[in-house]
C-alpha cells in the first residue's frame, strides 16, 4: 500500500548534525527538480537500489 503517489524527484541537502537526543538539528532543503529522473527510477526508501 502507498500513501503517497509520487510525481517530482528531487534532490535534497540534508545536514547530518544532530543533537542530544539524536534529533536533526537542520531541516532537509530543496536543492533542485531532477526532470531528467522518472519517478519509477527511484527506488523505495528502505530498499537497497543504487542511488539517482
């Protein structure tokens, strides 16, 4: 089952510092649209796909 159904891959910055309680201590940001990737190119959060 899907939550969401994707439509935009996008490339995000994410900071790796955290905090005491192990928290993030930035937020993730947009860095920019990735036109050329198809959503179906992606593969699951969890899986072991080579990243895009």
């Amino acid at each position: 089952m899907m939550l969401v159904e994707p439509e935009v891959v996008m490339k995000v910055a994410v900071d790796i510092a955290r905090d005491s309680t192990g928290r993030r201590r930035h937020p993730v940001r947009p860095h920019r649209n990735r036109t050329n990737v198809d959503v179906t190119q992606v593969p699951l959060f969890g899986d072991n796909g080579a990243s895009v």
